[in-house]
C-alpha cells in the first residue's frame, strides 16, 4: 500500500536528486515547489497518474507545494469537460493541489510582456514565412539552417507588427514570432523557435481576447519560473528542449525579475506504458470518437475515468505506480501487475457474496416447498471482525451452468449425473436427474440433498471434493455484470507499425451478462463499494451505469492471478 507520511521515502532518482538540492541548499528559502502541468484536450489515463503522483508525492515528502496548472495555450483543442475530468481525476487520486489551481492562460498578459521584452533586447523577432519555409529553413541534423529574411529587422518595427498580430489585423498562419537564438545550432530546438502563433480562435476562458497564442516551449518554463516551482519535471521527449527551456527561464529572469519567483529547472522521467492497450490521447480519442468503446470512462479504457468506474482504487493504483517505479528508461508495465495490486487489496477487504453469472436450475426434490432456511456465511473469511450474514436458501436454486456435467472427465469434482458436491454454506447434494428441453439442452438438475450434511454441523462423515456456489430463486435480487478482457488482443498494440491499432481491438473485451441472479445483500449494497463474487472475480457496484431498476456490476479482476506466474520467468 502506498505509504503517505512525512517521513516517507521514494527510491527513485529524482527523489535522490531533489534531496541533494536540499542538502547543497540550491534552493535557498524555496520549499519544493511541484506542478502536474495537463492540457485539457482529454483524459487523463494511467500513464498521467506517473505524473501526477510523482509531482504530488514528492512535493508531500519534502514537505513543499504542488500546483495543478492547465497547459491551456491551444484553443482549438481544448474543453471545459476536459478540465472537469481532470480536476475529479487528481482530487480521486488523492493529489491535493490545495489553493494552488492555475491556468497558463492566466498569464497571457505577463507572457505578452515578456515577448516585448525580448523583442527590445534584439532577442525575438516577427517573421513572416509561412510554416512550410520555416521548416525548409530550418536545415537538417546533418546540416544548419538558414537565417530568415526577416531575422534584421529592426526592434521598432519587431515592436509595431507584434502589436499589430495582437491587435488582430492579421490573418492566422501569416506572421509568427520566434526568438533570434542561433539558426546553426546543433541542437534544432535551438535554430530561432517559435514562440508565438497567430490564431483567431475562441479560449475557453479567454474568449475573444487573444488571437495570439504562446507556443508549449516559450509557455512552459516561463509559467513555471512564475509560479515558482523548483523542480519541472517531464517526460523523456522532452530532453532536446532543455536548452531552450533553459534560455527561455534565464532570459525570463535577466529581461524580466518582477515576474520570475525561481529559476525552474526541467527534469526528464520516462512515460509509462502498459501492455494491451495504448496511452497516446489521438488514439484514446479516436476508440471514443469511432465507438470502440462507449465513452472516455468506459471501464475498458486505460483512462483514470475508466479505471475507476472499472473498480480500481486510488490506492491500488498508488501501489502499481510505486512497484513499477520512475527511471529514465522506457518500459511497458504489465497490465498483470496493476490487477495484482487490486487483488491484494480486495482479498483482505472485499466482502464476498453470492452470484451466478450463467444459470442454470436446481430443484431439491427433497426439500419441503416453501420452505426457507438462513444460512450462515462469513464475510471476509479469515476475518472475524467483518462478520457474518445470512443467506436464504430453498428448494429451488440457480447454479452456474458450467458447474454441471453430464459426461465429465475424471478431475471433474462438481456437479453430474450420480455425482455429490457441496452447495457453499449449505448442504451436500446429489444429482438424480437432468431434464431437457425438445432440443437437447439441460434446463433443470433434479437434486436431492442429505440432512446430515450442513455446513459447520456435518454429522455423515462425507467427503466431497467441489463446493460450488447459489442463489435461492424466489429471493433473487437481478442485477446486470459487465465482465472485461483486454480491450487489445496483442501486448504492444502501440508498437505494430503496418496495420492501424484499431486493427487490433479485441473484440471480445466486452461480455454483458444481462440477468444476473444474486443474493439479496447484493440490491442492499452501496452504489460504489467492491466485492469478491465466489469464484468469479472482483466486482465493482458501478453508480455511473446503474439505473433505479438496474443494478450493474463490473469485474474488475477475475480471481486467477497471472502476475505471480509472469514474476517468474
Ligand atoms: P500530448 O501529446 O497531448 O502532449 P500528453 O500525454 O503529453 O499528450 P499532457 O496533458 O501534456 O499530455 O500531459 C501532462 C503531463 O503528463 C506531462 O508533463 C507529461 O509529461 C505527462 N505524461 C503524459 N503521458 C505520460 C506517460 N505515459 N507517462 C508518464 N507521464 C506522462
Ligand atoms: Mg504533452
């Protein structure tokens, strides 16, 4: 589980560096200062949660602050629904960003001031080619770029059309700003970026205001340098544009102090990938948008949204992100250990009930009609303290179809013809007789039990190898279970290169199992909680789906635990 205390260590290299810092005293008075830095232009899934965490946790540890701040700078992409999920996303990880919510937009003004500044200082100028020159100028690895046209112009004039871009008198795409930095650098991040973009398009919080807008790599460090945080980490892809994050913070600091709290510095992690499914949010975004799955929090999906209507908890996601651990190195996580992280939190506190997901009738020809008899079942078995409840039971019971047999092998120790097992908590029953219907199929097992037998005061000396479990007909509560397989039929779907990744959804990750009959607990249950059905996995009471007549129910691990296996090769 994942530890939260002050005296809390991490064993990664970042944790290691930032404690260094702290003992070399680079940061002065400066506490630690974190921020997850998302853009609103969908979920976040489990490969955000390394982010956030991380910048959460580390914050926690050394005792210092985290910022939530939205990477708002591209209008066209970005929705209010995205900041929604976001900001229910962090608050259910349980990463508390306090007072401390921003917005890179909130300092549009400041930023505008800091590109004059740079244009003053000979540092930024107004260039007019179009994106596909500035490409072809923009020279190769191999080769260095070529200076613009338009990189002499005068501070003057810079100033004028800078002005005149804000103003709007210019169409999208015609003029950009960039930074005079060097065009033969090695480094091609470096060869006079784009700091600013013309684009007449609405903000979600800005409205008409702008119509230009920063670019990631001028927005980033300087909303960071703002808002005082310390250590800016990101990932890997990011390496290249330290330098430019780098030039960017330190002119911030030489042009313009009064809006600088510290010198950030960028820290580079690697992201993290897990098998069968794929992260990057253009293709998340086209599973919703061409109906593979049915929203961005369908359970299926490798969003936070989906995990948790799936049934993961905060705390076993905690745990998967603290095994996996942070390096500088890429790697694909096992989808097998994050549901073992699950399990081992659900098998100590998941209350066990009742559910037969494909039934099939049993009668007790030997029980009084009528009849009711309440046994009893422990809760969590091995834990005393979460009690016991009753279960009714009768004549007249629902068993799962492939409990039976008619002609079973030899290791087959459930039910068949002749053949004795023992109903969970109840009795020791005998097969008498199969009934079918015209075509063949069994539709009902006549059964008789032995008075003898029950659970916890068996007097008969049986020995019955199969323990199945029940559900009394008459006191069925219905619900409706949705079970998952991997949403992806291949480990590494993001790494096939010929055929597009959709080529390769599973199209068996959804089984809907509509009338499921269970124990009566189960309809008392609050919307929201987990439990072990016997034998057949964890489940989660999904409050999202259900509906006042239809309870819904999603597994959110079977019990099987390939994890252990996969551990040893
Ligand atoms: P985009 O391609 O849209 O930039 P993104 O996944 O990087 O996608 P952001 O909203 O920019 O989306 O991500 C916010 C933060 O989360 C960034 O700092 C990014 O480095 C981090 N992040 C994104 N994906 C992962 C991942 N798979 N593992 C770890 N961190 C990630
Ligand atoms: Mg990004």
């Amino acid at each position: 589980m994942a530890k939260e205390t002050e005296t809390a260590v991490m064993t990664n290299f970042i944790y290691n560096m930032i404690k260094e810092d702290l003992e070399k005293g680079v940061l002065g008075d400066k506490c630690v200062h974190t921020r997850f830095p998302p853009e609103p232009n969908g979920y976040l899934h489990i490969g955000h949660a390394r982010a956030v965490l991380l910048n959460y946790r580390l914050a926690k540890i050394f005792g210092g602050k985290f910022n939530l701040r939205f990477d708002d700078t591209n209008p066209i992409k970005e929705e209010q629904e995205f900041v929604d999920s976001i900001m229910e996303d962090l608050r259910w990880l349980g990463a508390d960003w306090q007072e401390r919510l921003f917005f890179s937009s909130d300092y549009f003004e400041a930023k505008y001031e800091f590109a004059l500044r740079l244009i003053k200082a000979g540092k930024a100028y107004v260039c007019d080619l179009d994106q596909e020159q500035i490409r072809e100028y923009r020279g190769t690895l191999t080769e260095p770029g070529k200076e613009s046209p338009y990189r002499n112009r005068s501070v003057e004039e810079n100033l004028d059309l800078f002005k005149r871009m804000r103003s709007g008198e210019f169409p999208d795409g015609s003029r950009v700003l960039r930074a005079r930095i060097d065009m033969a650098a090695g480094n091609l991040n470096m060869r006079d970026p784009v700091l600013y973009r013309i684009l007449h398009s609405a903000h979600h919080r800005t409205g008409d205001k702008w119509c230009i807008y920063p670019m990631y790599d001028f927005d980033h460090p300087f909303s960071d340098a703002h808002e005082g945080i310390t250590h800016s980490l990101c990932s890997i892809e990011y390496t290249d544009h330290r330098p430019l994050y780098d030039w960017i913070v330190d002119n911030a600091v030489a042009l313009y102090p009064e809006a600088i709290a510290f010198r950030s510095r960028q820290t580079e992690f690697a992201r993290l990938n897990l098998t069968y499914t794929v992260m990057s949010k253009r293709k998340l975004r086209r599973l919703v948008e061409e109906k593979y799955v049915e929203s961005w929090d369908d359970p299926r999906m490798p969003t936070i949204a989906g995990m948790r209507r799936r049934g993961f908890s905060p705390t076993s996601i905690a745990d998967f992100q603290e095994r996996v651990g942070v390096s500088r190195a890429d790697s694909t996580a096992d989808l097998a250990l994050l549901e073992h992280c699950i399990r081992e939190e659900l098998e100590t506190s998941a209350p066990r009930l009742m559910a037969v997901l494909d039934p099939i009738k049993l009668v007790i020809t030997n029980w009084p009609e009528g009849n009711t008899e309440m046994t009893e079942m422990e809760n969590i078995p091995g834990d005393e303290s979460a009690g016991t409840r009753k279960v009714p039971f009768s004549r007249t019971l629902y068993i799962e179809r492939d409990d039976f047999m008619e002609d079973p092998p030899k290791k087959f120790f459930r039910l068949a013809p002749g053949r004795e097992v023992r109903l969970k908590g109840a009795y020791i029953i005998q097969c008498e007789e199969v009934i079918k219907d015209s075509e063949g199929n069994v539709v009902e097992l006549r059964c008789s039990y032995d008075p003898q037998t029950k659970s916890g005061a068996d007097t008969s000396g049986k020995k019955v190898k199969g323990v199945i479990h029940w559900v009394s007909v008459v006191h069925a509560a219905w619900i409706k279970v949705n079970l998952y397989d991997n949403l992806f039929s291949i480990e590494n779907p993001e790494e096939e290169k010929d055929v597009d990744f959709t080529d390769n959804i599973n199209p068996r990750s959804l089984l809907v199992c509509e009338n499921v009959p269970s124990e009566p607990a189960v309809a008392a249950a609050d919307p929201g909680s987990r439990f072990q059905f016997l034998r057949k996995g964890y489940f989660y009471y999904d409050p999202v789906a259900t509906k006042d007549d239809k309870l819904v129910f999603n597994r959110i691990v079977p019990l099987k635990d390939s994890w252990a296996k996969i551990k040893k090769k």
